[in-house]
C-alpha cells in the first residue's frame, strides 16, 4: 500500500507516524513546505513544495499512484485538493471543498446550523456592512468579532480579551469589512474543549476529548498563537467535562454531518473537529473545522489502538459504522517548544538542541541545516508526555521541554494540578 501525505507542521509529522505504525505496512510519500525532520525519517521520500501547488501535487499523486492521499491542512482542503485529486481518479482522506466550508466560512457554519435548527448556537449576525451592527452589538452583553474567512485561528477577538469596550470592538469589525464579511456573536462563558471526530458523511466517530491552551504565556495571558499544547486525561473525559457533555457535541457533530450532505448534496468525508464551549447550561458550539487540530491531533493519534490506515480507508469508501475507536485509557500532555518573541516578533533561524530520550516529540517548523536543527519561527517542536495520569504526563512532557536548549520558551502550566484547578474553579462560577 503507498499513502501520500499532504502536510505541514507537527501535525503532519504526528499523522505520517500513524500511517507508517499500520499493520497494513504502507510505504510513505509526503510533500511538505520544509524539510520536516521527522516526517523525513519516516517517509519513502519527501518532496519540500508548497502544498498549494496543485498541479505539481496532482503529477506526483499521479507518478507515486497512492492508494489514497491524506491531506491535513485547512488551507489545500479550503481550495479543494481532494475535487481535484477525485477528477483524476485518486482518493482522499480529506473534504471537498463545498463541504470544507464548515471551516473556511465562518457565516456557512453558523448559517447551516440555523437552517437545520441544531442546537449550540450562540445568538449571531453576519454583516456585509456597517447597517444594524452597532444596534445588533449593543444589544449583547459582550461581543466576539469574527472575519468570515481562514485567519489560522487567529483572526477571532473576544472582548475581555483582546478588546474592552463594544466601540473598539466594532472598530475591529471595521477592518474586517473592509476585506469582506464579519460575524458578531454574544461571548459565550465557560471551559473550551475540541473534540475531533472521523466522519464518512454519515458516520461520526469520535477521538477522545482533548483541552488546548491558545494564549502564548502561563496563566493564560498573552497574544493568540495555534496552540501552546494540550491534554487528555486517562478516563476519556476532561476534569470539567461529563459524559452527558460529550454526546451533546457528538449529536451537534452528528447533526452537522448530515446537514452538509443535505445542503450540497456532498458527504463529509475526513475530520470534523468541534471547538465546543461548556457554559453553565449546555455544549455551545465555538466552530468547525475540517481537519485535525494541532496540537490536539498529537494528543489522540499516539493513543489510538485502532488501526489508523483501516480507519481512513473506511471514511473513504463509507463503512466507518462497522466499526468502533478504541484509545488507550492513558493521560497525555503536549507542550510546544517555541521560539522567542512568537507568535509575534519570532527570532528566526535559531538553532534548537534537544536529546533523544523515549519522550514522543513531533518536529513543527524546524529546517535542517548541516545536521543542526533550525527554528523557521512558528512552533518548533511538540513533547508528548504519556502516563497513567495526568499528573504523570505532564511531569513527563515537562522533564522533556526543559531539556531542549535555544532561544525557546514553553508553557510550564499547561496539565499541571493548579491550571487544571483553575478549569475546574471557572465552570463552577460561570
Ligand atoms: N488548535 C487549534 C487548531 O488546530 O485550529
């Protein structure tokens, strides 16, 4: 078997080590932006091209013939790489892009699940212009702005957070315009949590929850980034997070799902991934993405029993309800080692030092150079801490990013008792 992998990032090295862990044995291909080291050892070959290039992508799929490609970023999926591989006759593990717009409109989403009256949905409006929004805005008691395009998780501002008053949020929404639509939405408050789910357009199966921490320094303080790392916990929930919980965002998953095929008469086929907000009542939903998330993917790939390679066929050709995901009843801690000043003045070109131990580590945005390892700027590298609890895996991811060297720094609460705490401290007094 030869799968061919369309990736960036750790995310991509985390997924080409499930594929080659198959007992199905397949043979590796993978193009990729940088020279991923990780990705690189586990690959047949790998091709360093822009994974927007999709003629270039659709020769190669064409010469390797892979049995199916795997493309796991948003931007290739949004600009629909699988329509394109589909008309020359090869398969993906991915979405088209009509129904990738679950992640790449922002105004779809929330309008799909209007249309087909799913529960989860914050009180919104999409706007094309400046008419009614400050009367909308004001009649909320605070405010999230939204551009309705990819921004890489980046685009989004919540007042609280990065603006005070509804006046300068609006101000932000004023941007926004400028480039094209901005959905206003009332902030929701509660304890945020992804839960990625193998979809086959009718069936959703769901991977383990798992907790990311978006905000660049300890304590939750600083600018956005992609994600500072992320846990899981041993029992399949989260400390803030019950079962009843769970399946509310499996029905809105699932509902959403079907409401894709109905829409566009397209079946959803690859990863729906919900960032859910628990609120003092109920499962909100914050968005969806049509992809693994990174860090999240590094959190449940490496506890999936089930074979990965099987999963992916079965989402592909519809026969996911023959089967069930099992994980391994373990705690997982991811922190990402970054390089200083990101995510907005990166020193670039740092050289990074880390001993091979037994840890897990994923390679991010790392180029080699004379067998040294260079940061590019974005997030370097991931360690995965596994252990029989939380308390565990952490003490183990942690023991790992302190023995990197370079000019880095990490998020040192991230599963730690005291953060988790304070999680557990929020819900209660929301
Ligand atoms: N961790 C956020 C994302 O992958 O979008």
């Amino acid at each position: 078997m030869k799968i061919l992998l369309i990736g960036s990032t750790a995310r991509a090295d985390c997924i080409a080590e499930a594929i080659i862990n198959s007992k199905t044995k397949p043979e590796l291909y993978a193009v990729m932006p940088l020279l991923n080291p990780g990705v690189k050892q586990k690959a047949k070959e790998l091709i360093v091209h822009s994974v927007m290039d999709f003629n270039f992508i659709l020769s190669y799929a064409e010469k390797i013939n892979p049995d199916f490609v795997f493309v796991a970023p948003d931007d290739p999926i949004a600009e629909g790489l699988v329509n394109e591989l589909e008309k020359i006759g090869i398969k993906s593990f991915g979405p088209k892009k009509e129904v990738a717009r679950i992640e790449s409109s922002k105004s779809f989403a929330r309008e799909l699940l209007k249309k087909h009256e799913i529960e989860g949905l914050p009180k919104f409006k999409v706007f094309s212009d400046k008419k009614g929004i400050k009367e909308f805005a004001e009649s909320l008691k605070e405010i999230v702005v939204k551009p309705d395009g990819l921004t890489g998780g980046k685009g989004v501002q919540v007042q609280g957070d990065h603006f005070d008053s509804i006046e300068q949020g609006l101000n932000y929404a004023d941007l926004i315009l400028e480039k094209g639509k901005v959905i206003i939405e009332e902030k929701l408050k509660g304890e945020e949590f992804s839960l990625q789910s193998f979809c086959d357009g009718k069936t959703v199966l769901d991977c383990i929850p798992v907790q990311d921490h978006k905000r660049a320094f300890e304590n939750d303080s600083g600018p956005n980034t992609g994600g500072m790392g992320s846990y899981s916990m041993e029992n399949g929930l989260l400390p803030f997070l019950k079962k009843e919980h769970l399946e509310q965002a499996h029905k809105i998953t699932e509902k959403v799902a079907l409401a894709l095929k109905k829409e566009t008469g397209i079946e959803f086929k690859g990863i729906l991934y919900g960032g859910f907000m628990l609120t003092k009542k109920e499962v909100k939903l914050i968005e969806f993405n049509a992809r693994f998330g990174d860090p999240e993917v590094l959190n449940v790939l490496p506890l999936l029993k089930t074979d990965f390679v099987e999963v992916c066929q079965r989402v592909i050709n519809g026969t996911l309800n023959e089967i069930s995901l099992e994980f391994e009843s373990k705690a997982s801690v991811c922190k990402y080692v970054v390089p200083k000043g990101y995510p907005v003045n990166s020193v670039k070109n740092a050289l990074i030092e880390f001993k091979e131990t037994k840890t897990k580590h994923y390679f991010g945005a790392i180029k080699e150079k004379n067998g040294n390892y260079l940061m590019t700027g974005s997030r370097a590298m991931a360690f995965i801490g596994i252990g029989e609890t939380l308390s565990k895996a952490e003490e183990i991811s942690q023991k790992a990013v302190e023995s990197v060297k370079g000019r880095i720094f990490y998020r040192k609460d991230i599963g730690t008792k005291a953060l988790i705490q304070k999680r557990i401290d929020h819900i209660a007094n929301v």
